[in-house]
C-alpha cells in the first residue's frame, strides 16, 4: 500500500526533521506550512510543500480532500510557554482551533488516516519526587497556557478515536533538541558562546534558572519515535517520549562553556525567567516501548 504523510508544521524544527526523515524513507510527503511565500524548502523527491493556516477550516479541508493522506503527524502548533503568557489568545487559536479542524476534516472522511499529534510534557506540570519518572496515569495539571492547550489537543484526538473511531495516537514529547532548535537552553547557551567568540557579544551570558533538571532527547530520536507511534502504537493510547537521563541546566551551560573554550561572566537576566518552572521533568518510556515491540530496559537510540 503506497504511503501518504501529511506533516502539518513542517516548516517548524521537529516538522521539518520528520518531512526529512518520512522521504528517506520513500514515503509521499504533503508538507503543510503556514507562512506565504517561503522558498526556503529543500527540494526533495516525492514531498510537496502546500501553504496551510491551521486556523484557516476550509483550507485545511481542501488540503484533506485534494491529498487523501494514509498518515497525519499533526506538529503544527505555538510551542513556546514563553509565548503563550504573552498571548494566551493566539496561542488557543494556533493549538486548539487549529486541532480541531484538523479532525474534523479527517472525520469527514470514509477511510480516515492514523493521526500521530504532538502533545506535551507540560501537560503534566509539577510532578511530585515520588512519581518521577512520571508516568501516562498522572494526573494532568499543567503550569501555563501551552500546557492546556496541549492537554485539550490529548483529549480531543481521544474523543474523535472514541466517537468516530479516528485511529488516533497522542505522543507527550518531552524536551528535544538538534539542529535548527531554538529557544530552548542548550541551543541559546550555543548561539552566546559562538557570538562571543566571533567578537559580536560581550564575553557575557544572560541566563535563566539554571537549577531545574531536564531530560534532552535528540531530534532524530523523536521522529523515529513519532514514526514507530504511527507503525505500531495502539490507536487511542498516549504516550512518553523522553530520553533516558536528566541533567540539571546548569550542568549543560558549563560544558558548552568547557567545550567552547570560551571564557564569560555568567549572569541570570529577569526576562529569561518564567513565572512558574516545573522542577524536573523526566517521563517513563516503558508504555511506548513495550507497545511499539521495543525492550522496556533499552537505552540503544529508535531505530530507523
């Protein structure tokens, strides 16, 4: 049976990653990407890049209609908590009106297609010490308006699957990072250091909290992840996907500051704190390894 993905966000940084990874893989990629005009995509065999706004109902319907795909990997979203205190309002348009007319344009179809969406750790929000690593039974209680936008996205595709049997699969993402990340710690401590050694920055790094402990996956890892959902994970589940290990922050600055070389004042800046921060964040893997056919006690990366 010939393949057909549709990756809405594709222009984001998982999205793109996953639109890399499902041509690799000899799949037909429909990449869904908000903005007009770009041309900034790369050429690649058997993808399409078709401008989409996720607010927008009867294009995301058209987009359905016009391209029939047998898999959705529905990333597009406002990812940032940062954002969505600034913009609670676009941040619910973007992430729980753009959902929703994603299923619905799916439950207008005969043969609906398994649809993998990207919900969040932050759903959980803070997680007491003896229930980490947290697993997909803790109670939803989530810190900013990200968060609940994640946790109506979780329940809707769970209602769809429920009343219109949509094969539905809900991945809870935990932090990832990569080439082409941005806003989060490890890749601004980088973006400083590479500054401050080209000459266009004081030798001074502005940062946030550095005490809370966090679990990075790797980009790569996530989409293998994303896929192996899609493959195998039982419709209308959700699962972790998380790394293996947490470090606290503060252990990541200083070893991008050892392994750059570079020597500079450390200093905490007011706007890159948060009003709330979640202590640790760590998730159990067993359920999405252990239904998706992988060794619950394996550290070795998704395989391709």
């Amino acid at each position: 049976m010939e393949r057909t993905a549709l990756v809405t966000g594709a222009e984001g940084f998982i999205g793109s990653h996953m639109v890399n990874f499902l041509a690799a893989e000899g799949w037909n990629v429909v990449s869904g990407y908000r903005q007009h005009g770009s041309n900034s995509f790369p050429k690649l065999e058997n993808v399409k890049f078709v401008q989409c706004d996720l607010a927008d109902g009867q294009r995301v319907e058209w987009l359905f209609h016009e391209y029939r795909p047998t898999h959705v990997f529905h990333l597009g979203a406002q990812s940032l908590p940062t954002v969505s205190w600034a913009d609670p309002v676009g941040t619910f348009e973007s992430n729980i009106m753009g959902s929703l007319h994603v299923f619905e344009a799916i439950r207008h179809h005969k043969r609906p297609p398994i649809v993998v969406s990207a919900c969040s750790s932050a759903e959980y929000g803070n997680v007491p010490p003896s229930a980490i690593p947290v697993t997909e039974e803790q109670p939803l209680r989530p810190l900013h308006p990200y968060g609940i936008s994640k946790v109506c996205l979780d329940l809707l595709a769970r209602e769809y699957f429920l009343d219109y049997q949509i094969p539905a699969v809900n991945i809870r993402l935990f932090n990832t990072t990569g080439p082409g990340k941005t806003n989060d710690a490890p890749s601004d401590f980088v973006r400083q250091l590479v500054r401050i050694k080209k000459g266009l920055q004081k030798p001074v790094l502005e940062v946030g909290n550095l005490k809370p402990r966090r679990a990075f996956l790797d980009v790569k890892d996530t989409v293998r992840g994303f896929y192996l959902a899609a493959m195998k994970g039982h419709r209308g589940e959700a699962y972790n996907l998380c790394a293996t290990t947490t470090y606290e922050i503060g252990e990541l600055l200083h070893t991008a500051i050892r392994l750059s070389g570079v020597k500079a004042e450390i200093r905490p800046a007011a706007h890159l704190m948060r009003p709330s921060d979640e202590k640790i964040i760590f998730g159990s893997t067993k359920k999405i390894r252990k239904h998706t056919g992988r060794n619950s006690d394996s550290h070795v990366p998704w395989p391709r």
